[in-house]
C-alpha cells in the first residue's frame, strides 16, 4: 500500500454524503487522496419530491432504490469520486429502515433489524482493502436520530475495531457535526428575507444543531461549493431547489457550503489549526 492519503466515509443513504461531507470529498479527492465512500442502504424509503417520479415510491413501484443508486452515480462523478460502493455489495443488499415506530422499521431485511457483527464484518473487508488512514461517519444520534444513521455509527465505529485487531488500525475517527452558530446564523438570515429554514425558529428547534464546542476541525473549499451544489442537485428525488438547502445558498451566498465540520473521536488533534483552536486537516498528525 503506497503512502498515499486514504479516507473512508460511512453513510446511510444516497445524498447524505453530499449534504454532509461534499466539500471534504472533492478537495481530498482533486489532491490526490483515495477516497473511498460506503453507503448502507438505497434508501428506498425516501420521500419522492420529483412528482412525475412519484410511482417509485415504496407505496408505490418500490423502485426508488434503484434511481437513487443512479443518483448517487452521479453525484459522485460531479465531485470526482471513483471509488462509492453499497455495504455488503453485491452478495448482501440492507433496506432502508424508515423511522422508528413504522412499519417499515419492522421489516426484517432492513439495516436497522440487521445483525450488527455480520454487518459490521462486511465493512471490514472494506477497510482491510483500502486501508483508510481516516474514517468519516455519524455521531451516536446519528446527526438526528434515524436508525439508519444511528446503525451506521455502530457499524463503523465497530468495525473500525475489529479491522484493528485483523491488520489494520484506523489512526483519525471523525463524526459529522453542524455547530449551532452556523445554523443560527442561517435561521436568522432566512428570517430577514421572509423565508424559513425547516421551518425553525431556533437552532434549538433543529435536532442536528450541536454545541461550538464540539467542533474540533474545519475543512474549508468554498472553491468546490459549485461542485458540491451540482452534486447535490443530482440527488434530485431527495434535495428539492427550491427548498431549505438552496435557498440558503440564495439567502447567505455560496459560501455558506464552504464549509465543513468534524468532532474528532478518535486520534490526536494535531496542527495546522485555525484562529479558532480547530484542525484544518483531517490528516494532521499522521505519519503516512
């Protein structure tokens, strides 16, 4: 294995990792890095905001697994991204779970119902492949408690245990964060200019909305926010334009998705940090 920087993220569904993590995944990518994404589930739950694409709905044809895979695909080539791959593909396929309390949830084949160790071996073999220097994935919430947002930390914060016991120890872990300032701000904006951001009054109102505090690392590219916004339009049965998202574009600037943040939970924060105290390299500190 070269020493080339090697970054693994952890996702839930298709869209997640644009939302979340589209600048990262750009910016490591064009300098070189392997960046490799695992995504859980199609999720075939989703809601269809596209109405002439309602039929595939799970009520429906059941066939929005299979579009958002499409979705992602395309997404990911918009942020040159190469290697994307589903957990367990192409021998095991997990379902969307739906939220807690439906019927959905209670299906057998979703990931929720899933037997942690055996999920969590497949991606394994994933790590003991690529060889990440870096994980990216969710917090024990799940950034806002989805049981497939929640399992996906469970399964690679478990997984990035027993790859180290099988050949290979992840050095840096980082889960997603949204600190409650930026949200705010955005809130407040939207205010000013008549609209809403999820309705909310208050970032308190927001379930993803975290302390400051916990921010340990910054990764800035506003240069990457156009390729970021076109990625996300890709996931277009799940990310409206004319909805919160966009229109925060539209209300703060483009810069507004410049940036992305990281609550450091396993590993040394190391420097370059900004005017803050914060990383601003998921890498800082390794020895590659």
């Amino acid at each position: 294995m070269s020493a080339q920087k090697r970054l693994l993220l952890v996702h839930a569904h298709p869209d997640d990792e644009t939302i979340n993590n589209g600048i990262t995944m750009a910016k490591y990518a064009q300098e070189g890095a392997k960046v490799t994404l695992v995504t859980c589930t199609r999720g075939e739950e989703g809601e269809v905001l596209v109405e002439e694409l309602g039929n595939l709905a799970s009520n429906r044809d059941d066939k929005l697994g299979e579009h958002r895979e499409i979705e992602l695909k395309n997404a990911m080539k918009l942020l040159g991204i190469e290697d994307y791959r589903f957990l367990g593909a192409p021998d095991k396929k997990w379902r969307d779970s739906g939220m807690i309390g439906t019927p959905q949830n209670e299906r057998s084949d979703v990931f929720w119902q899933a037997n942690l160790e055996e999920v969590a071996q497949q991606l394994v073999k994933v790590i003991l492949e690529t060889k990440p220097q870096v994980l990216i994935t969710y917090d024990e919430f799940g950034g806002y408690g989805h049981p497939d947002h929640i399992k996906a930390n469970q399964v690679a914060m478990k997984a990035a245990d027993l790859a180290a016991t099988q050949g290979w120890k992840i050095s840096k872990i980082y889960w997603n964060t949204m600190p409650r300032s930026v949200i705010q701000n955005g809130i407040e904006k939207m205010k000013e200019v008549g609209s809403s951001f999820f309705g909310a009054e208050s970032a308190d109102d927001l379930p993803f909305a975290k302390p400051d505090e916990l921010v340990s690392t910054v990764i800035r590219g506003v240069e990457f926010v156009p390729q970021k916004l076109e990625a996300m339009k890709a996931h277009a049965t799940q990310i409206a334009v004319d909805g919160p998202f966009f229109a925060l574009s539209n209300n703060l600037g483009l810069s507004v998705w410049g940036d992305e943040y990281y609550t450091l939970v396993k590993g040394e924060k190391s420097e370059p940090f900004d005017s803050e105290g914060r990383e601003i390299d998921l890498f800082a500190g390794i020895n590659l």
